[in-house]
C-alpha cells in the first residue's frame, strides 16, 4: 500500500466554505496541489482505498504518498547520487 510522504508541507486555504480546502507542497518533487480537508484526513490514517483513483495516481505522480516499504531518505540520496554523477559525466 502507500503511506504519505515525509517531505510534504501541508497549509489550509481560507474559504468559505466547510470543507476547508488544505494545500500539499511536495518539497521532494516541487509539486503543489490542493485537496479538499477530508481527502487529506484520509491521507493521514491511510484510507488510500477510500480517496478516488484519479486523485490517487496524482498523489502518486506527485510522491505526495509513496509505496508503503520505501525508505524514503535512502531513495532520496541514490536519487542525488545519480543526479550528480549524470552532471557530472556531461561536463
């Protein structure tokens, strides 16, 4: 299954509304989009089964949530690594 990202930065956006909507911020990937409160509450206490498909694979497009077993800081540093080593062999 999944689970939600360490590297996420979350912020409720005022609106009139009930159902706040709350912003994700992906500081893994650079991206950002809104959820309405509830979606983001089933996030939290992994009710991956109850969030529609299509925001689903957003949230997996955006690694906002990621595969359950990932160790996420160990993808993140042999990410880099190669990141570096790509750069480094094109100089």
């Amino acid at each position: 299954m999944y689970k939600l990202s360490n590297y996420i930065v979350s912020c409720e956006i005022p609106t009139q509304s009930e159902i706040k909507d709350i912003a994700l911020f992906s500081t893994r990937t650079g991206n950002m989009l809104s959820l309405k409160s509830n979606i983001f509450e089933q996030l939290k206490i992994n009710q991956y089964d109850e969030v529609d498909y299509r925001i689903l694979n957003l949230l997996i497009k955006y690694q906002i949530i990621i595969p359950e077993e990932e160790i996420e800081i160990n993808y993140i540093l042999e990410e880099n690594k190669f990141l570096v080593q790509k750069k480094e062999g094109i100089s």
